[in-house]
C-alpha cells in the first residue's frame, strides 16, 4: 500500500489527501493508500531521515520511494496510475493543463499567506470571535497524539507558547509569527490580504454555482491544489469555517466534493443520482454535470476566468521581481551558484535568516491591495514556475497548441506576459534533491540563459 504521512490540519496535507482519496475511489490506486499521522516519533525517526525534512505530507510508494512535497506526490502517482487523469496532457490539452498548474501554484503559493494568517490572528489573545481552542486541540492531536483530550489540548496550548512565543505575537514573534511577517503580513497589510483571500472566495462561489469542479464535471489538478487553503485552514478553523460556511455555502459544497467526506447531498464523484424508470426501478446516472466530465474541446469555463486573472493580477507582478530577486542573489557573493537554496514557504530558512528577513538580499518590495511593503523570496516558488514551464513547452509545441494558449492568455489582462517565463527564468532555476533546494549550477545556467537568447533571436 502507498503510506500517506499526514495531518488533518496541514494545507498541503489536504490537497494530497483528497487527490489519493479521488484516485482510490475511482479505482485508480491499486493497492490503495493508508493514512498515517505525522507524530513527532515518525518526524524525527523516519520522515527526516528519508527525505531530510519533517515536513508533512509526504509519501510511501510500494516500491520503497519516499517522495516529500504535494506536487511531486501528484507527479509520481499520475506517471504510476494514471487513470482517471487528473493532470491534463499539456500536449492535448494545452489550455486546460496551463489552467490547472496556474490554479495550483496560486492556491499553493498565494492563497497561502491569507489562509495561514486567518488560523493564526484568530488565535491571538484577546480575539474575539477565537478560535484558539480548536487550534490548541488540534495541534495537541498531532504532538500529544494517544493521550486524553484535555492532554492534548494543553499539549497544543504549550506549544504556542513556548514555540510561538503566542501572547507576544505583536511585539516578540517566533516560529508562525515570524513566518507570517516574513510572507509580508503586518498590521498595514492585513485587511489587503483578507481582501485577496474575499476576491477569491466570490469568484471561486461564482464558478461553483455553474460547475462541480474547475474544469467541469470531474476534479483535476487545480481542484485539488486549491483545497489546500479551502480545506484545512479555511473550511475546518472554526472562524473563517462559520464565515464559509454562512457566507459561501456553494464553495462548502465544493470542498466536501472535492475532499470526498461528509458530502453525501452534494454530489461527490462516485456518487449517482436515481431516478425511477416506467416499472418502477431504480435507474442511476451520474451525479455530476458537465457530463461528469472535464469541458470537451480543452474548453475553459468562462467562469474559471476571474479565477485565473486573480493570478495575474496579484501574483504575477510578486513572481517577476522574485526572480528578478533571486537572480540577482545567485549572482552575487552570498551564493555559490550549485548550492542551497531556502526551502521553506510558512517561515525564513534556518541559516537563511540574514538573508530573508528585514531588507535581506532574499526579500523584495512588492504591493498588495495597494499598499507596499517587504517580504521573503521563495526559491521554491522559482521550483514551481520551472514545472510550470516544462508545461507550457509541451503545450506551445505545435502551432495549434500555441495558438489554442494565445487564445487563452488573450482573455485575461497581463497573461500573455506568461509566455516569457523562460526568459525570466533563465538565472534562478530551482533544482530540487529530497527535500532540499538548490541553485542551478553555473554551467546549466549559463546553457538556459544562451537558449532563451536563441529562442529571442528566433
Ligand atoms: N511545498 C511543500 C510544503 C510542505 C509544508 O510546508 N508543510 C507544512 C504543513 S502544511 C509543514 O510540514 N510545516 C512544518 C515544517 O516545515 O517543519 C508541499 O507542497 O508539500
């Protein structure tokens, strides 16, 4: 069996979790997979010693392959099995695919910050709705895990104390509050970043109303990355739970479909609609609409598109002036090209700090909800943006699949810009190993700076 190493409160858990739970429900995992908590016994003996992080999800093949990060979790299971697919063929379906690692890496790498935020500031002293309780309770599950609940719970209390530093989250930050002013959230910033979140939350409502899923009537990759900030952080904390829940009951709907529990009424991938035929006999169909299928034709719903355009005008602008950032860093005598990199995106790197925090050379002015002010580069967001560019290079191929992304990328404001992330990428291209990230060697990066030379010239 493949071993998923879990939590429930985890983002990136969420995503992986309802992405092997589709695949095994659809018949598509054999020999299926066993969910397995993330203690801090299994942290320390076996997640860190196998991958070289203790960071959660990570996965167990059955053939012994360790695999840490929720999107190579997806790769390698789609390359295993890959029906039903979830990952669109970039090569047949160029639209849709480019759609779906966009919708991923904005769910992963954006929505994060609004969604960490909101589990965290309502946990504050003196917040009022809080929902310090049920994050104590469970945070205590997973470090107290088997011990009575009132254990666990102050369990959990103890660590956002002692590790957090909780009662002095505005004067004397550490571990989440730290990360959360290093992601660029500050008292100036916080009400553009729950705008942000609120942008999305409606469009994502309105796309719902008029289809199951992002890209029709099945889950695909982009379902699943964006369950990262719906589920865990979004949907089960009590606070921004009771605004979902009251205020966007359509997208709940979506959440419990797509995680595929507690959704017996809302129409989840497996489950038939009956009807009664002239003799009275049950006759099912499928439940969901758009033929229980993605759109025909590498069709992109028009609803999708408000989505996506959150991408560009939020996102984008924050990703050029990291690589322009990160380019910079590998260029000068902080970095030996070839070696490490930060690794994290919740917090600064640990060795990392002087380089991420305040104006390190690791951190970039950039604007939100108009409004400027610093944050921490990401290089694994540069990991990200070079997966999506082995994308796009399958998709614009052929003349008609350039042609078939042109089209898209011409229906949203500033996305044609996309077709130049090779070039921007060309100086900070991310290589990972395990769990750790490192700088393209200066040999490779001079070769992709000379190729997108060539492709300019062309
Ligand atoms: N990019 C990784 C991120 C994994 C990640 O940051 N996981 C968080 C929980 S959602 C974690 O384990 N944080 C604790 C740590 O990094 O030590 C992925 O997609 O899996």
């Amino acid at each position: 069996m493949y071993r998923l190493f879990s939590w429930e409160l985890s983002y990136f858990s969420g995503k992986v979790r309802a992405y092997l739970r589709y695949k095994q429900r659809m018949g598509g995992l054999e020999p299926g997979f066993e969910d397995i908590l993330a203690t801090p016994e299994l942290l320390d003996g076996l997640l860190t010693q196998r991958s070289g992080s203790p960071a959660v999800p990570q996965l167990l093949a059955p053939d012994g392959t360790w695999i840490q990060d929720s999107s190579e979790i997806i790769d390698f299971v789609e390359a295993q099995h890959p029906a039903p697919l979830v990952s669109p063929n970039p090569a047949t379906h160029p639209r849709q695919a480019v759609a779906s690692y966009l919708l991923e890496l904005l769910a992963d790498e954006w929505t994060v910050v609004p969604a960490f935020w909101q589990r965290w500031f309502f946990s504050e002293d003196g917040r009022s709705p809080s929902h310090r309780g049920f994050n104590e309770q469970q945070w205590g599950s997973v470090f107290a895990a088997g011990a009575p609940g009132n254990e666990r719970r102050a369990a959990g209390a103890m660590i956002f104390d002692q590790m957090f530093n909780i009662s002095e989250s505005r004067t004397n930050p550490r571990g989440v509050y730290l990360g959360l002013r290093a992601m660029g959230v500050s008292e100036e910033t916080e009400p553009a970043w729950q705008a942000s979140q609120h942008r999305l939350l409606e469009r994502l409502d309105a796309h719902f109303s008029a289809h199951d899923y992002v890209l029709g009537g099945r889950p695909s990759l982009g379902d699943f990355g964006l369950l990262g900030p719906l589920y865990a952080h979004l949907y089960r904390d009590a606070v921004p739970g009771f605004v979902l829940r009251t205020h966007f009951p359509i997208l709940c709907e979506w959440i419990e479909r797509t995680n595929g529990e507690g959704c017996v009424t809302s129409r989840t991938y497996d489950q038939k609609l009956y009807s009664l035929d002239d003799a009275g006999e049950l006759v099912g169909r499928p439940a969901n609409g758009d033929g229980a299928d993605w759109l025909p034709d590498d069709a992109i719903p028009g609803t999708l598109l408000p989505v996506l355009s959150l991408f560009f005008e939020e996102m984008w602008p924050v990703l050029k002036d990291s690589m322009r950032t990160l380019t910079a860093f590998c260029d000068s005598d902080a970095h030996v090209r070839g070696e490490e990199l930060p690794g994290k995106t919740f917090s600064p790197t640990p060795g990392f700090e002087q380089h991420q925090m305040g104006d390190g050379a690791l951190t970039h002015a950039f604007t939100i909800g108009g409004i400027e002010a610093r944050r921490m580069v990401v290089p694994y967001q540069m990991w990200m943006l070079g997966r999506l560019q082995a994308v796009i290079d399958v998709a614009t191929k052929t003349s008609d699949g350039r042609a078939a992304l042109s089209e898209l990328l011409g229906r949203i404001d500033g996305a044609s810009e996309l077709l130049t992330l090779g070039d921007r990428l060309a100086g900070c291209r991310v290589e990972k190993r395990r769990s750790l990230l490192y700088s393209e060697p200066a040999a490779s990066c001079a070769a992709s700076a000379s190729f997108s030379a060539a492709r300019r010239a062309l």
